[in-house]
C-alpha cells in the first residue's frame, strides 16, 4: 500500500507532540513539587524544626509527605497524596489519618502506631489504607516526630509510598 502524504506528515509530526505532552506533564510535577517544599519550609521555618536528619528535599521527590500537629491534624500533604489516595490536598487538611483507615487496617498495627506516636519516637509501618473510591491499597509509613531548636516536639512528619510488593 502506498505511503499517503498525510500518513508521511502524521508519521513526522507525532513525536514532537508526544514529547511535549510529556515535558509539559513534567514541568507540572516541577511546579507542585517546588510548591511542596516551599509549604514545608514555611512550616518548618515557623516552628524552627531541626530537621537535618528528615531529609524532606530528596524524599519528597518520591514519597508522599504528610505534616500532622499534635492533635493529629492534617496540616500539610504533598500534591502526591492526589495520585496515592485519590483526595485532593485541601479535602485532607484539618482531618486525622484515620481517614485512610478502615475494616481491612490493621488493628494491632493501629495500636503499635498508636504507641509510638504518644512515647514520640519513629516507626514504619505497612497499613492496608482506603482511597476515597473505597478501595485498599498498601501504603508503607515511615514516620517521626519533628523536634523544634528547643527540643520539644512541634509536628509528626510522614513519608509514604504505596506498597506495591504485595
């Protein structure tokens, strides 16, 4: 079959507009990802957090951060909570984790958590989570409490990534 000039100038033309929907996919995640870290730093900055040892620059990158006061309150998720769980930012901030949280969660991990976060020391964890579909996925937790200059604990700091070993 012959080779139409249209098929010819389909066939040169494609990958540059495939291309830029990937550049410009990737410039959107540049943009989130640089808005990320200037909300953390701003909370970091407001509550004089040392955080040499968090390492949120690199980990954001590839995890999903969540920032909880003492209360246990949503003060803070990376844009990447969208993709995990499936709620905007703006409809977690204000909740508790529990959100996540369901018949299949674990509720001796729950209880382990639960320990941890009132000694205030780290933990990781992997839950079985909700997203806001209703359905589970594994979501691997490693958290810690944030220490302001003074030594006390201002924040619990969550890194978080689907579990996809199961």
């Amino acid at each position: 079959m012959k080779n139409t000039g249209s098929d010819d100038f389909l066939q040169r033309n494609s990958v540059p507009i495939l291309a830029w929907d990937f550049h410009y996919e990737y410039l959107n995640e540049l943009k989130a990802l640089t808005t990320d870290l200037e909300k953390v730093n701003q909370i970091s900055n407001q509550y004089t957090w040392n955080e040499e040892k968090l390492n949120i620059q690199e980990r954001i990158k590839e995890e999903v951060v969540v920032v909880t006061d003492l209360d246990f309150k949503i003060v803070f998720a990376s844009s990447g909570i969208k993709k995990m769980t499936g709620y905007k930012q703006e409809e977690i901030l204000g909740q508790s984790p529990k959100m996540f949280q369901g018949p299949a969660t674990s509720k001796k991990d729950l209880k382990e958590i639960r320990e941890a976060l009132k000694k205030k020391i780290p933990f990781e964890k992997t839950l079985e989570n909700y997203r806001k579909n209703g359905k589970t996925y594994r979501c691997k937790i490693d958290a810690f409490p944030v220490f302001n200059l003074n030594g006390e604990v201002s924040h619990f700091i969550a890194f978080e990534k689907q579990d996809l070993s199961a």
